[in-house]
C-alpha cells in the first residue's frame, strides 16, 4: 500500500537563514546538521516528518521568547514600584530627557 505522503512533493524548508543556535538546530529552518545534510536522500513521508518535527522547535523558540519578553517586562514593572518603610508604594518613572528652558532672569535695576 502506498503512503499518502509520497503522492505530495515536499519543498526544502530551508529560508537561506543558515545560521546554528546553541541547541544545533538552524535558525531559519530548524532542522539539525542531520535533517539538512541528508534531506536529498530522505523519502517523501520522511522529508514531511523532518518539516513536521521543524513546526514543533519553531514553536518551542517563539514560546521561550514571548516567556522571556513577558518576565522582563515584569520585572521592569517591579523595579518601577518599591515600596518605603510604611508599605506605601513609590512608583519610580523612567527619566525623561529633560529639556532644558531658556528663561530670562527680569533685570532689576537698582543701580
């Protein structure tokens, strides 16, 4: 029996993006050394498996992405607040630039 997979020609995952991250994988596509290296010599259904299994560690990155955006805003959040002795919050804005005014000092003439 032949398998649905081989009836649809899988195109190359690859985003011209060939750069390794720390786990191996690449960062365009990622697939691992393997995955690329052989990916001519894999069948239809394995070459569907390799994009499938690609789906899944893009997934994984985005999600520790948006996990380390989010703690680092919250802890932007609670370096903005602190709290004195009495437990009243002090909220700390960030510093904005300052501009600085021109005023003219009114000349007093006493002399």
């Amino acid at each position: 029996m032949i398998d649905q997979g081989e009836l649809f020609h899988t195109p190359n995952p690859c985003r011209s993006i060939c750069t390794v991250n720390n786990k191996g994988f690449c960062k365009g596509c990622f697939r691992s050394r393997e995955e690329r290296f052989h990916w001519n010599e894999f069948t239809e259904y394995q070459k569907h498996l390799v994009v499938q299994l690609c789906q899944v560690r893009e997934k994984r990155v985005e999600a520790a992405r948006r996990k380390k955006l989010l703690k680092e805003a919250q802890e932007r959040e609670q370096q903005k607040a602190q709290f004195d002795l009495f437990g009243e919050a002090i909220v700390y804005e960030e510093a904005q630039p300052e501009q600085e005014a021109v005023e003219e000092s009114p000349q007093i003439g006493l002399f």
